[in-house]
C-alpha cells in the first residue's frame, strides 16, 4: 500500500511540474466535464446515497447533487477572472513600480472526505483544488461505501489518475496516505481526527484546512416567533437524520417560553415525519452501527419528552428531545452528531453565558430573535465559525460567504472563490521601473537617516 501511495504521488508531482494544471483552459474544461458527468449520474449518485444510510432523493439531490453543480456553474463562469493577477496599489518608496498578487497552485493535495455528506463534502474542495491547478488525491469515507464507489467511478471518467486519483480503504489508508509528504491538506471530519491528522503534517509544515465540529448553541429569545423557529429547527436539526456538522447541537430557551417551544416542535416533528417518523420516506438512518451504539448511550437515564424510540435493526433513531440534561451527561460532553436535541433553560443572559462558555468556539451559532438589538449582541460576544438570525443551516448555501471554523471547530475555509483562494498561494510581485534610480536607499548613508525616516512614516 505504501508503495502504491507513493508511486501515486510521484506521478502526481511529476504532471504537475510539466505544468499543464497551470493552464486555465484545462481547468475549466475538467469542471465543465465534471459537471456534465455528475448530472448524467445524479440518479445513481442519489441511489449509493439511499443504500448508504437511507438519505431521501429530496435531501441528496438538495444537499449533495444540485448543490455541487450550482457551485460548479460559479466557479466555471468566474475562474478565469479569480485566476488572473491581481493589480493593487505601490508603494511610493519603491517608485517608479507596479505591484500585483499572483494564485498559485500548492501542487500535490490530499482531500480526506468524510461520511455524512460523502458526496458533496468529497466534490466541493476537489472543485476548488482543481481550480486552482492543482492536482489531487481523494480519500473517501469508508463509512459510505456505496457513495465512495460511485465517487471513484464518476472521478475515473473526468480525470486521469496522475491528475486526480481515488484510494479507498480505512484507517491503515489514511494512515498511510499521511505519511507522504503533500503540498496541501483538506480534511473534513471530527475534532479528535483533525488531531491526529494535524500532528502527523505538522513534520512536513504542511499547510491544510481542518473543517471540524463542535457543539452549536441555538438560542431561542423570549421575543422569538416560537412556532417559525421550531419549525425551522426540526427542518436543519433532523436534516440528513442530524448527522450535520452545522446543525443546532443543544437549544438555549427562554424560561418563560420553554413548554410553548417544546409543543412546538412536537406539532413541526409530526408535521415532517408523521406520527411514527420510522415509517417516513423522509427520515434517514444513522450510517453504521457504532453510531447508533454512541448515540444511543446519551439517551440513558435522560427525560425524552419526544421521541426516544430506537430500533437497531434499522439503525433508525427517533426526533428526541431531551430536556434540561447536565452539562456533565453524555449528550453534553462533544458534538452529538445524530438527531438528539437536547433543550436547556435559561433565566438570564449571564446564565445562558454560563452554558456557552462552558464549550469551546464552535463551529455554527443560531439566534432566533425579533429583538435586534439581543441578535446583534450574541453576534459580537461570541467567536464561532458562521451562523444564522431567525434561521438556522442556510449559511452554508451561498457561495459568496466562506465556510469554515475558528479555534478547535477548524482552520481555513471554502465554498465559492474562497475555494480557489484556499488552494492558491498568493504571490507577492513588486516590477520595478528602470528608468529611474532614486538614490536614496543606497550606501553611503551619511545624513540621509532623518529623511528616510520622515518618507517610510508617511508612506
């Protein structure tokens, strides 16, 4: 296997120092053939997506399939301006000059995609590697075996393998794939992972994206419009069976609206999934076994007022709500990862304070608000990757805003042209004027000092 990977990544270095990847024109017709390719295969993609944890068309083809070839169409349509040298203003001192910043590719990068949204979160840094010339090596979850596949296929017919490559396999894969020594890495997954893989990188000094996790508050305002906000909640918590790195973790309710919030989401849970949500064609399934074992240890010993229901069979859990937990419990140690929303009470701002601090930076923060004056105020206290006000998940659909963590839930961010710019190293190039030598700068210094000193303050 070693051998394989490294042989892999010399034929990779090799094409990329011939320089083909630096030209724009095969950039573009790569994302446009993989574009044409995902659409030709959306079915099929969205029936490895079913078989791999029961995900509904309707949620594959929103979260995965169309929401690749919308971005694909931006990039494709802008990648020739994003690519050319970027003019900015000179420095006097170096006059006459013209300054400008040049994208670069990195070279060779390794993706290391995960399970829960195996399709789009595997497509979408490969888009923004590609377009920025560079070449790749795609590590798929295993956990999706049927996505992983049809990625590998779909990957084989864009692009040859000494431009982009597929190798499947497991931990000893990943293992091995960190051992070489790559250009740039973009990992997706878990904070735990995002620490082995930053510690083995860190001898090669290797630049990298870590898209992480962590537990998202979502704070529902006595001003708030109760039913709205359930109703929305139950949609991006439940979404994909709440296995969303970005879904609302725990709930942070105003006391005095507390039992009107939790009938709310009550009445909105049967209104997405019906009475018995296992019977829903729109409910998926947690991905494997030992999730559903990890997830279901919260739920012992805690008070469900919804939901609760498990059948191991099916890897199915119910929409639960579990309420006023403590923040020793289970349910309240990491990111929950499933869809167990656990609700908490709060009676004053110090005391909802208390709660969030009591958690590292995350990687999303909601607020559900009609008093703008409180929305803003969360918004400057706290430092986390992205959010919503009144709303919560939709941060993550437009490709004009980066997406990305800060402190343990991540480093880096993509998503649009902070794709292209976060596999691009920007290269700073001052050309300097030869018709004119001001003397200034050069040796014998004598009493030019006081009047070097007054041109670099002013300038």
């Amino acid at each position: 296997m070693h051998n394989k990977i490294s042989d892999l990544l010399a034929s990779q270095k090799f094409f990329f120092k011939e320089g083909k990847t630096k030209e724009v024109a095969l950039r573009i017709e790569k994302l446009k053939l993989l574009r044409s390719v995902i659409e030709e295969h959306e079915t099929e993609i969205c029936d490895a997506l079913f078989q791999d944890f029961k995900k509904p068309k309707f949620e594959s083809v929103l979260s995965e399939t169309a929401f690749i070839i919308s971005e694909l169409d931006h990039v494709i349509k802008n990648l020739k301006s994003w690519s050319k040298p970027k003019k900015v203003s000179s420095s006097l001192i170096n006059f006459p000059s013209s300054d400008y910043i040049y994208s670069e590719p990195y070279g060779a990068c390794l993706i290391i995609a995960p399970w829960n949204y195996p399709f789009q979160l595997a497509i979408s840094p490969i888009m923004g590697a590609v377009a920025a010339g560079n070449t790749v090596v795609l590590k798929p979850s295993e956990l999706a075996l049927n996505t992983s596949q049809i990625l590998a296929d779909i990957l084989e017919i864009v692009f040859p393998k000494e431009m982009l490559a597929v190798v499947q396999g497991g931990v000893p894969v990943s293992e091995a794939l960190l051992e070489e020594k790559w250009d740039y890495v973009f990992f997706t997954g878990s904070v735990p992972v995002g620490k082995i893989v930053a510690k083995a990188i860190a001898p090669h000094l290797t630049p990298s994206t870590l898209e992480l996790g962590g537990k998202n508050p979502c704070i529902i305002h006595k001003s708030a419009k109760v039913q709205l906000a359930a109703k929305r909640i139950v949609w991006g918590k439940f979404l994909n069976g709440g296995q969303t790195c970005i879904a609302p973790d725990y709930i942070l309710v105003d006391s005095s609206i507390k039992k009107e919030f939790i009938d709310a989401i009550q009445k909105e849970i049967v209104a997405a999934y019906g009475a018995n949500p296992k019977d829903s064609p729109d409910y998926a399934r947690i991905i494997n076994e030992k999730n559903f074992y990890r997830l279901a240890a919260m739920l012992e010993g805690e008070k469900c007022p919804i939901g609760g229901e498990l059948d191991k069979e099916q890897l199915y859990i119910a929409p639960t709500l579990i309420d006023e937990p403590a923040l020793t419990s289970k349910v309240m140690e990491d990111e929950i990862f499933g869809p167990i929303l656990p609700v908490l009470s709060f009676s004053s701002e110090e005391n909802m304070a208390n709660i969030i601090d009591n958690y590292s930076k995350p990687l999303a923060l909601y607020v559900f608000s009609e008093d703008k004056s409180f929305s803003e105020k969360i918004l400057k206290s706290y430092s986390f990757g992205g959010g919503a006000i009144n709303d919560v998940v939709i941060q993550v659909v437009n490709k004009n805003l980066p997406f990305g963590g800060v402190g343990s839930s991540g480093n880096g961010a993509y998503h649009g042209k902070h794709s292209f710019d976060t596999f691009s190293h920007k290269k700073s190039i001052t050309k300097r004027g030869t018709w004119l030598d001001v003397p200034l700068r050069y040796a014998p210094y004598g009493d030019k000092v006081s009047l070097i000193g007054k041109i670099m303050k002013k300038f």
